[in-house]
C-alpha cells in the first residue's frame, strides 16, 4: 500500500511540476514559400497548332487568345513569379517547326531540347516545388508523339482522358502546384 500511495506521488508531482514548466514552442525552420504569392499558371489552346500554351503573364495569355487563335482554359494551378524557398525553376521552350512548348525543371532536358530537338529558350515560366513537401499537388506531363505535342495537368482524370482519347502518354510529374 505504501509502494502504490508513494508511486501515485511520483506521477502526480512529475505531472503537476511538468505542468508548471514553460512550454517552449517548436522551432521550425521556414521551408516553403508562401502561398499567398503563388500566381496563377494559365492556359490555353490552339487547335489549329495543336499546342497547349502556359504562362503568368496576363498579358500574353489575352495575346494569345486574341491575335493568335488560342482558346482560353482557364488555370492550370497556382506557382511562383519569383524564387521562393524550396522552389525550383520551370523552365519553357518553343519548338516553332512543331509548334510544341516544352516545359521543365531539368537542366539537362532543357540543354538536350535546346541542343538536339530545335526548341528555342523562352525563360523561366515559374516556380514550383520539387516534391510534395509543402503541400503542393503533382503536375502531371503528357506527350503525344503524332501530335508532337506536350500537356500539363494536375487532373488525374483529365490526363487518363487525353491518354485514352488523344493518344498522349504519361511522362511523369513535372513539379508541384498548388491547386486551382
């Protein structure tokens, strides 16, 4: 009995003093950029050409739809304009004997694209996020060899359609967005 009242003790003042002790907050170090910066990555089509085409600049999406015949599709997800922590560059290049853009975050891509496959350097498009970390969501690419063509989703539903219906085949993710 003297053993069970004194063990109760213990735990009770271990407790009780716990308590008492200032909790001291986790420090987390800042790894994600934050989202209320992140812009919206637009799209649109151009059947003719048959190229998808992506951008932030509000400017050149109404260009394109406008002047050069490509249909507004709305966003795409939400990126960065600028680096941000835990980002990295997605890069964008055009193919004008095709009419394909390719966009990535692979330097190597972009040097073999440049290099070997015609593609013109178009800069940055944005900024996303290499993984899933920051609680972005998969950008899926998409290629369709007799269209010559590259899609961007983060629909997994769109993307099975456009295998299924349009012959693209999956690529890979290309980065992280935050969702529309």
């Amino acid at each position: 009995m003297r053993f069970t009242f004194g063990l109760v003790a213990a735990i009770v003042g271990f407790a009780v003093g716990a308590a008492a002790a200032p909790l001291t907050p986790l420090l987390v170090p800042k790894l994600c950029g934050d989202p209320r910066l992140a812009v919206s990555l637009l799209r649109a089509y151009n059947p003719i050409g048959l190229d998808h085409f992506y951008t932030t600049d509000v400017e050149e999406f109404q260009n394109a739809i406008t002047k050069l015949g490509y249909i507004d599709e709305g966003t795409t997800g939400y990126l960065f304009p600028s680096q941000e922590p835990h980002t990295i560059a997605f890069y964008r290049m055009f193919n004008s004997a095709v009419v394909d853009r390719f966009y990535t975050t692979s330097i190597p891509e972009v040097d073999y694209a440049l290099e070997s496959l015609g593609y013109t350097y178009e800069g940055i498009a944005g900024y996303l996020y290499p993984d899933t970390a920051c609680g972005a969501l998969p950008l899926y690419r998409l290629d369709s060899a007799s269209a010559k063509e590259h899609f961007y989703t983060m629909s997994n539903d769109e993307g099975n359609t456009a295998s299924v219906v349009n012959g693209y085949h999956f690529e890979g993710i290309a980065g992280y967005l935050f969702p529309f």
